[in-house]
C-alpha cells in the first residue's frame, strides 16, 4: 500500500559532502526515509487501522457537512468556519480551480464527511478548558465518512486528521484510503510558550503560529506577553505601562482589540490563551511607566538610580497589583494565569536600607527568600480573588511559598527536572513539564529527536503523582528571535513534542516518526508555513517565500 506516491525523498547521508567540524554535535544514526504504514498523521492517533481499500475526492462534488443527529448545526459558526478551513487545505484555494459542470461521481468516490456532535451540549460558544474532551472517532468508507465527538474539541481534531489522511495518487487525483480510528490526548495541556517582550511579534505572526498549532494539536499558547526588555500589552487601567515599556507606544504594542483577536482566534481552533505576567523579578519595562513600582537600588547610603524587583514593602504595590489583575481576569476568558515568580535576583533588596529595616520588624533575618514568599504570597491572594487560577514557575514551589492545593506548578530547570517532579508530584500539587523542551537552545543536526525521545513521567513517584503531571509545553524564549525566524526554528521541532504529548507513551520509534514528521513538514510548508527541513530533501510543494 502506498500513501505517498510522487512523493520521494533524495536524502543525503549528512558529513557524505562535508567534514565534521570541531564544533560539530555528536549527530544521530542517519535515518532513511521509508513510507509509513501511518502515512503522514502527526500526532499519530491514539488507535488507527488503515485498508488497502482507498477512495477518490473531487473539489467539485465532496463536502464535510453536519450529520443530522449532531449537536451541533449550522448556527455553530466554529464548525462552520472549521469546514471551510479544511476543505481549502485538502483541495486548496478553490476559488483559482476550474470547475468541471460535466463531472459524475464514481463508485469509488469519497463524496462526504458528515460531523457528529454526540452531545447536546457541543460547547460551540464556549472557550476551551483544561478538562475540554478532545476526544473523536472517525469512520472513513464510501461513499459518506463520519467524523464523532461529544464536543466541538474533538472534532477540529478529528477534521485536522481527516485532512492528513488525504493523499494524491500518481496522477495527481486526491485520495484516501479506508480508515478506522479512534482518538484522544494522553496529556490535557500541550502547549507552546512565545515570548513578545525580548522581540516583539506582530499579530500576523502569532496567528500563523496559532494555525500552525492547531495541525499539530496543541492547545494551550503560553503568552509570555511583557518581560524586563519591554511591555507590549496595552492596559486600559494602567496605559503609561506600555506608553512608557513598550518598544514603541503605538507600533510595539497589544491592543485590546489584538487581545481579543488572539483570543477568540485560538478559540476557532481549541487552543486555550494563558498569559503570563511574571513578577517580582523580570518586572525592569514595569517601572518605567508605574513610579515607585520598582525597588531602588543602593550604593552605599545612596540610591544608585537602578531599580530591583518589585517592592514588595508598600502598600501601593499591592493596591497596583490588585487593580492590575482585576483588569487581567476581565481580559483573558480562561481559568488560568501564569504569575511567573522565577529568577529573583535578591541584590538589590539587599542594598535597600528601607527593605533591611522591614525584614528586621518581620523576623526575616536575611533569608530573603522570606521575603520573596511575603510578596507571592499577597499576590497569590490577590489573584485568587479574581476567581483565576494560578500557574507559577518551580522557584515558587522551591522556596516553600504557601499555595492553594489547585495551583500549577511548571518545572523548566533542566538539572534535576526528575527529583523537582517527583518533590512537587509528591506534594500534591498539578505539574506541568517545560525543562526539556526550550527550543530556544538550538544545535546542529535533528535535535527534534531529542525532544521526541523525552518521557514525562520518567520518574520516582507513585501512580497518583503521575496522574499530576497534566501535560508540558515547548518554549521558545525571545533572545534570538522574532518575526523573521519564529516560525521555522519553532516548526517542526515543537512538532516531536506535540506527538509526545498526545500519542501513547508507547509510540517511540524514531524511524517511524522521522518518515511521518518528513511528510508532516511537507504538508506545513505546502500550507504556507515556513517549517525548517529535517534533513537533506525537498518537498513537492515547496514554499513559496513571502
């Protein structure tokens, strides 16, 4: 049986034209590609039987409609919209194609794909969640597939399946071929962090980065939105934050409407939007639009006109903070926000003799972890005022912070990242795993196998603790990047995470994944996304460039 005919890999064994030099990275076994019996599905579903038997579609006469029964009708516009996404992927741009009036359906022709939402309520209009069933099944046979889920989530998913089913025979004819799968993610968060603060990312980027997603089933974008170099989301309650942080005030910012347009962007595609306002530390494109937020540093006796972390000894932090947050909750629909809470540097605290004098009165002495754990703490209450939940990086779990028992904790260290889950699993608390996915660190040769290779629950714990770890996510921090490199150093390497986050934990087969992730990187590039190659080859549709 042959899913890709046409489509022929020239790979080239790498180090056969150059030398291996100094700097070079000990590189993996060469891998050849070999069509696999998968095709080209990524993440590979949960359960999946392929047939011989294969079928024809026409652009002309095929269409994905809801099936009668379904929960979900015509005034479902996620659907709708969804519909019409994935018919141009599977057929292309429509409207440039010529028609042809006198064309009669085959017996072998694939005519419909009928959508069933088994629920009645399809939480059409909803936002997604982070107990959102995302599970399908889909029926391929002819002449009419069917597509079940109990809720809108699982069947963007399934239709994202769908479309990689479909393949064109030696003569260019779209087909597929008779197929049986049932699906679910192993993990419920699988996300992928974007930093806006180190380089600022237009809309147009992150909404490519958003679709591109949605091919790879994620489901959760970690905006990591501000950050020490600059504070592009403008606040309505606070503006001199961005007027003040921003690169730019008018060019380099987040409006409310760019907000609300990434938001409800995800939404169409079942991708959750968590934002991440980190503080104390990280906070130096705060202070320049909110006076007094900062700590001022000190020489000696006097100030040195640097600032520190935030102040965490005045009452008018906490009255911003409040205000701030309200805003936060109002602005971003999901249950969750990242409060950050890493990488405090304590030296300026240290310096500050007004901050000396106040860990004195509180029996602090100079553990200025104490004092990091007071600011947490009343900005944990604050936030859970608001109704939100709350994510915070491991340093707050670490320095013995007292948290709600439904807090987030994400591990990203990469030293000791098997101890730190096991400590945090043990205590209770949902984990969510980031230290070995930092896409930022980039080396020569196919590093997405490293990543692939990564088992989240590959450490000392119970069953319970396992069951705490909800899923991970692949960070891509700033430094290095922006608009015109995201995209490609992000795809298809955040791919292997995707399939580790969603297929069974027994899918492991390098061979197996590099032909599907090489087909995968093809059909990204074909849709218009500029995903990096894997090796030495080139697609039949290549990209088009800007």
């Amino acid at each position: 049986m042959t899913y890709l005919l046409g489509f022929t890999f020239i790979l080239l064994a790498l180090g056969s034209c150059r030398g291996l030099q100094e700097n070079d990275v000990a590189e993996e076994p060469e891998l050849v590609f070999q069509a696999s019996k998968y095709g080209s599905l990524w993440p590979l579903p949960q359960k999946v039987e392929i047939s011989e038997a294969s079928f024809k579609l026409s652009s002309s006469s095929f269409r994905i409609t809801d099936a009668k029964e379904s929960g979900a009708g015509s005034s479902c516009s996620l659907l709708q919209l969804a519909y019409r996404r994935y018919y141009e992927y599977i057929f292309g741009d429509v409207k440039k194609q010529k028609v042809n009036k006198s064309w009669k359906a085959g017996l072998t022709d694939l005519l419909e794909l009928q959508v069933w939402i088994t629920s009645s309520d399809s939480e059409c209009d909803s936002y997604p969640t982070a107990s959102s069933d995302e599970s399908y099944e889909l029926l391929v046979d002819q002449p009419v597939a069917v597509l079940k889920a109990p809720k809108v989530w699982g069947a963007l998913h399934g239709l994202e399946t769908f479309s990689q089913l479909v393949y064109e025979d030696e003569y260019g004819a779209k087909t597929i071929n008779a197929t049986v799968i049932s699906d679910f993610p192993r993990f419920a968060h699988r996300g992928v962090l974007l930093d806006t603060s180190r380089h600022f990312l237009s809309i147009k980027v992150i909404l490519a980065n958003l679709e591109t997603m949605a091919m790879n089933k994620f489901n959760v974008f970690h905006w990591h939105i501000v950050d020490d170099p600059s504070f592009p989301y403008l606040s309505r309650t606070f503006p001199q934050l961005s007027q003040k942080g921003a690169y730019h005030p008018y060019t380099h910012v987040y409006t409310p409407a760019d907000v609300k347009m990434v938001i409800e962007f995800a939404r169409l595609r079942g991708i959750r939007v968590v934002p991440e306002f980190d503080t104390p530390g990280h906070t130096q494109s705060w202070g320049k639009g909110q006076l007094d937020l900062l700590t001022p540093c000190y020489t000696g006796s006097k100030p040195s006109g640097t600032f520190g972390p935030v102040n965490p000894i005045l009452n008018s932090t906490y009255d911003f903070m409040t205000q701030f947050f309200k805003e936060i909750s109002d602005v971003f629909p999901d249950a969750y926000v990242h409060l950050g809470g890493d990488e405090v540097d304590f030296t300026c605290w240290k310096s500050n003799p007004d901050i000396q004098k106040f860990m004195e009165q509180q029996g602090f002495g100079q553990d200025y972890r104490k004092l990091e754990s007071f600011y947490i703490q009343k900005l944990l209450d604050i936030v859970a005022a608001t109704n939100k939940g709350y994510m915070i990086w491991q340093e707050v779990f670490d320095n013995g912070v007292k948290l709600k028992p439904e807090t987030v904790v994400n591990v990203w260290i990469g030293s000791g990242t098997n101890t730190e889950m096991s400590n945090v699993t043990a205590a209770g608390y949902t984990t969510i795993l980031s230290a070995p996915w930092y896409l930022d660190y980039i080396s020569y040769g196919q590093d997405w196998q490293k990543y692939y290779k990564v088992e989240p629950l590959n450490f000392n714990g119970t069953e319970e603790q396992k069951k705490l770890v909800v899923g991970g996510e692949a960070c891509l921090w700033g430094e290095y990047v922006d608009a015109t490199n995201v995209t490609p150093r992000l795809w298809p390497r955040a791919s292997a995470v995707a399939e580790r986050l969603w297929s069974a934990k027994e899918i492991t087969d390098i061979r197996d994944a590099y032909s599907r992730l090489s087909v995968h990187r093809c059909r990204l590039v074909e849709r218009g996304i500029p995903a990096e190659p894997l090796s030495p080859s080139f697609c039949p549709h290549e990209y088009k460039g800007i």
